[in-house]
C-alpha cells in the first residue's frame, strides 16, 4: 500500500476515533442527550435516525473507492490536483465533527449569541468539507470502475444530506440556549 493510502488511512482511524469518542464522552454526561437535540420537532427526529444511517453508509461507499479504487500515480482531480486533497478534506470533516459535540456541550452550559454560533460554525465547516469531497469525486478521473465511482457519488451525497441539510441547516437553525 502507498504512502498515500496509508495516510488516508491514518486520518480515518484516528479522526474516526475521535468523533466516536467525542459522543462517548458526551452522551455519557448527564442531560446530553436532550441538549443535544438543539430543538429539532420531535415529528423530524425519526428523519435523523435514517440520515445518520444513510450518511453512515455513504462513508463507507466513498472511503472505500478513495482508499482501494483510485490510482494516486493516475488520477487527478479537478485535472490539476493530485488525490492527497482527499487529506484535507478528511481532516476537515473529522476534526470539525470531532469537536461539534463537546463545543456543543459548551455552549449549552454558557448560554449566549456567541456559543451559538459558534457551534453553528462548526457545522456550516463540516458542511463545506462534505461539499468539498463530493465535489472532488465529480471531478476524478479517471473513475474506474464506473460502477464503483458512482456508488462513491451516491455515498458522497447521502453524507451531504446529513451534514448539509440535517445537520447545518436544520439542526443548526433549530439550536438555541
């Protein structure tokens, strides 16, 4: 395995650990759960359930065609970049999600205009890197296997729509404290 690959594969465990463990220690604490709905209609909450799974499984369709079906010696993005921007797209979306929950957490216990939006922020970042990563896979090339890349594209979107539109824009409209 490539350099490339190793440490696109490094980012993953870690910044996937860390998210993971950013919402064990969070939902551990008392009250979490609740606060952490931001004031999203219970009648949506259903919708979440779906969106996470869905986004869940759309991470996994496009790391695996990043990680096992992109040739870094032959494949550009955007015809200019090399695939290393996936780096940087992956470290956005981790760190940033890796932070949403204890900031979150934060901003409940110091209530005001700034913690807001400074959750909100964090979103609207996580947000661009996932629009950013879908952008970069509609502009690969080559895509092949086709069949593969379009499954990336499809996963790719799935995850937007939770850290998109869920996430960001509802979510993020419904947070107060």
């Amino acid at each position: 395995m490539k350099k490339y690959l190793w440490l696109l594969l490094a980012i993953n465990l870690l910044g996937g650990s860390a998210v993971i463990g950013s919402y064990i220690w969070g939902l551990g604490r008392p009250g979490a759960v609740d606060a952490l709905w931001g004031g999203v209609p219970i009648s949506i909450r259903p919708y979440y359930t779906a969106g996470m799974l869905l986004a869940a499984a759309g991470y996994f369709a496009f790391t695996h065609f990043i990680l096992f079906r992109l040739n870094p010696d032959k494949v550009k993005v955007f015809g200019c970049c090399d695939v290393r921007i996936f780096h940087f797209i992956y470290l956005g979306i981790l760190v940033f999600s890796a932070l949403w929950l204890p900031v979150t957490l934060w901003a409940v216990e110091n209530p005001g205009p700034l913690a807001v939006w400074v959750v909100r922020g964090i979103l609207i970042i996580v947000a661009l890197f996932s629009l950013g990563l879908l952008a970069a896979l509609l502009g690969t090339k080559p895509r092949d296997p086709a069949w593969a890349h379009m499954l990336a594209v499809i996963g790719a979107v799935l995850f937007c729509v939770q850290t998109v539109i869920l996430d960001a824009i509802v979510w993020g409209t419904a947070f107060r404290v």
